[in-house]
C-alpha cells in the first residue's frame, strides 16, 4: 500500500475509533492500566494491525525484531497499551528540517520559520518563555531560517544571509553574544558570518563557515584549541580547514563534557572531546583538547557524534566506535576504532542520539541500534523489564521517510508524501510533540506532531 492510500486508511481508523468513544493505542505506557491490550498483546497506532505481539504505526508492520515480549505486562516499565490523550488527524505541514537535544526538538518549516515543543526550562524554544510546550510554538522573530540545531538547553538558527541566532542557556557564554544572560528569544552571534551550519552542544556551540572553517564558543577546554579558557564570542579552531560537514554530540549530559566529530573534503574525519568510551576513534581513551583523526578513515561521506560514541557513513560501509552498546556491531565490547555496524543495508544518512543511531536506508526506511529503553528506536515493540538494547540494527516502523534526528531519548522523522511529522521515545517534557495519558511519559510506536 503506497504512503498516500495507507495515510487514507489511517484517518479512516481514526474516524471509526473516536466515533466510538475510543481513542487510538500506542505503546509504551509506563503503568498497565494506561491503556487497553490489542489482539496478540500488541497496541495500534495511525490505522496499523498489531500481530504477533508487535505494533504498526502509519499502515506499517514491526519488522526486523521489533515483537512484543509476553505481550508486554506491567512490570518495571510497563505494558505496551496507554492511549494517545489526543487521537486528532494529521495537519499536512511542509518542513525542510528537523532537529532535537536532550528534552526538546525543533522543526525548520518550507515557510523559512521555525517551530520548537519540549522543555523549555532555559528558553530553548525560543517562544519568550520558560514554558514547557507539548505542541510546537514559533520562535520569535525568525523568518528566514535556513537550519536549526538544538543543543542540551540552548538552541541555534543558521539564517539565510549566513548569519547565526542563538537563545536559551548562556551560563558559559554558549549563545555567542558576548554575555552570559540566557535569552528565551533569538539573539545575534557577534562576528559570525558566511555560516553554513551551527552546531549547539551542552555548554559550548560550533559553526562550520562556507570557506571550511570552524569557529566555537562557550566553555574551556571544549573549543578545539589547547586553551582552557572559554570564549562568550566565535573563535576559530587552529589548523581546522576544509571542513565539509561537522557533528556536535547534544545530549552527552552536564556532568560529562563533549565531543565534536567532522569530515574533511578529502574523507579524513577528526574528533575532539572526551574519549572515556572512545568516542574519538583515535586507538586510544585519552582525552583531546584538540581535533585528532579517526583512525584509518579517509573515504568518509558523513559523521554522527552521539553521547559516548561516534558512526561515519563511509563509501566502504557504515561505522561506528565508543561504548560497547552503541556501535552496532553485535557484541557488547568497547570499540576505539571504526567497528563495521553489521547490516546489509545500504544507508544514506546517519543520526546519533545519547546512545542509539537512526540511520536512513536506500529505501527510505529506518534502522535503529543501540539502546531502546525509552522506545527511541521506533519500533513499535512491547517494553521488557529492563529496556531492550540491540546490538545490531533492527527496522523502525516508520517509511518513507525523508528527513529524521535522534535526540536525547527520542527521535522524529517526516515523511514528505503526506507532509506528516512523527514522533517516538521519550515524552517527559512533552518532546513528542503530542500527549500521553498520566504517568505514561515514553511509547515506541511513531505517532503524529499536533501543529
């Protein structure tokens, strides 16, 4: 069934739910009582049939793994029933972009506006408050975003004129603006210009400029250069040229610093940053103040830097280093290097989370490795007591997708046929983009941002 017959069938099964009473299923509820069982202990979302214990969102089947254990009972996590507070019908809405921190995610929409929903403790949705919204608010004053990242409690806009806006947390001077007041509304980085992409990550913030260059500001030690003295202003990275694409890890945590990957033009990849689990891929733990390069990596299209490891798309697979759980490569052992992730799917674009990756397959479908405890892999499955782990890829429901990002626990993905944004994983601060019932705050199966 292609996208546009099954989206059909969808609102079809919405209809006939609420006219009902009923409201529509999804997993991961983190109390039994949060919901109803489906046949075979499965839950049902947007229209899916739920068989053999698993889950379907948007038309689709749980694939590659993604079954129900037991049927999922309410022990030490929950079961896999809990109702969507608010069934509705997907609002068709075109975005270019999307992006997502620890707790909050943001979208860039075709209008060249930005639209941000989670938590927002520090001002990071850029609205002028400190109000955690369950459902996207526009941040002020933006009308020509052209990207948008989003760090642990700060936020940043590329503007079209190769300018950056930044707004949220500036305690170590992360938003550029030579100050270290936060802002719930977009300011200026001063002396920026020619960007081509921001990078926010817990305390500090990068910028690959158009010439190759990286510029960073915010805490000590974490800027790319032997100096520990932090910068309220850009300052550029000694000897980085010829930078084509740079990854900033957002959600590592406050307690642990950073770390930054990129790739240069000619395929070499480099890291800085902590280097506990190996997450620079230089052979070694030691930490690095400094960009070191990835050991043996010199046929590199695109890199990911997640909580506490790394993955490179590479023209001679997919790849990944650092802690045990998170490479992909089916054993739970440390890697220091580039690991091959084991799959046979031809991937063509990566995203790292705080200890999972999405990547997207030449058939616009998702895979997902890593940890799964919160339902950030999207695939629809039960949750076991202590939270499933793969260790190598399995299928996310989710198809047709054109664009997608990991965050902290969570991860979203628009697929651009229906103009429908979805959204799975962790839902404490509402960065779903939807509501849960009481006491449910995460669900595995994908289900739509209400706009």
């Amino acid at each position: 069934m292609n996208t546009l017959n099954r989206t059909a069938a969808m609102w079809l099964v919405w209809s006939s739910v609420l006219s009902a009473g009923c409201s529509p299923m999804t997993s991961g509820a983190d109390a039994g009582s949060a919901g109803g069982a489906a046949v075979g202990g499965g839950s049902v979302s947007a229209g899916g049939s739920a068989t053999g214990g698993g889950a379907a969102t948007g038309g689709g089947t749980a694939t590659g793994g993604g079954t129900a254990m037991a049927g999922g009972t309410a022990m030490a996590g929950g079961a896999a029933g809990g109702s969507v507070v608010d069934a509705g019908t997907p609002m068709p809405l075109a975005l270019t972009q999307l992006a997502a921190g620890e707790t909050s995610t943001c979208a860039v929409l075709s209008n060249k506006t930005v639209r941000c929903w989670g938590r927002n403790n520090e001002g990071q949705l850029g609205d002028g408050t400190t109000m955690e919204r369950m459902t996207p608010v526009s941040v002020m004053g933006l009308t020509t975003a052209a990207s948008v990242s989003v760090g642990y409690e700060h936020t940043c806009a590329v503007l079209d004129d190769g300018t950056a806006r930044c707004w949220g947390l500036n305690g170590s001077g992360q938003l550029g603006n030579n100050s270290t007041t936060r802002s719930p509304v977009p300011v200026p980085v001063m002396g920026l210009t020619g960007v081509a992409s921001s990078h926010a990550g817990v305390y500090s913030t990068c910028a690959r400029l158009t010439g190759g260059a990286v510029s960073c500001w915010g805490r000590g030690g974490e800027l790319g250069s032997t100096s520990v003295t932090g910068s309220l202003v850009p300052v550029a990275v000694p000897g980085l040229i010829n930078v084509s694409q740079l990854s900033i890890a957002p959600n590592s945590g406050t307690s642990s610093p950073l770390h930054v990957c990129g790739v240069r033009t000619d395929g070499t990849a480099f890291c800085w940053g902590t280097n506990s689990d190996g997450q620079l891929g230089d052979g070694t733990q030691n930490p690095s103040r400094v960009p070191v390069n990835v050991m043996g990596v010199t046929d590199a299209l695109e890199i990911t830097a997640g909580g506490s490891h790394a993955c490179a798309r590479r023209t001679s697979g997919l790849f990944c280093w650092g802690f045990s759980q998170e490479v992909g490569d089916g054993t739970v052992e440390r890697r220091f290097v580039p690991t091959a992730v084991m799959t046979t799917a031809t991937v063509t674009s990566i995203e790292a989370g705080n200890g999972f990756t999405l990547a997207r397959t030449a058939a616009n479908g998702l895979i997902c490795w890593g940890r799964n405890g919160r339902g950030q892999c999207g695939d629809s499955a039960a949750f076991t007591p202590s939270g499933p782990i793969y260790l190598a890829p399995i299928s996310s429901t989710l198809a047709n997708v054109s664009v997608f990002v990991s965050g902290g626990s969570h991860a979203c993905a628009y697929v651009p046929a229906t103009m429908v944004t979805w959204c799975w994983g962790d839902n404490l601060f509402r960065q779903l983009g939807y509501d849960l019932p009481a006491f449910v705050s995460r669900t595995s199966v994908p289900d739509f941002v209400r706009w």
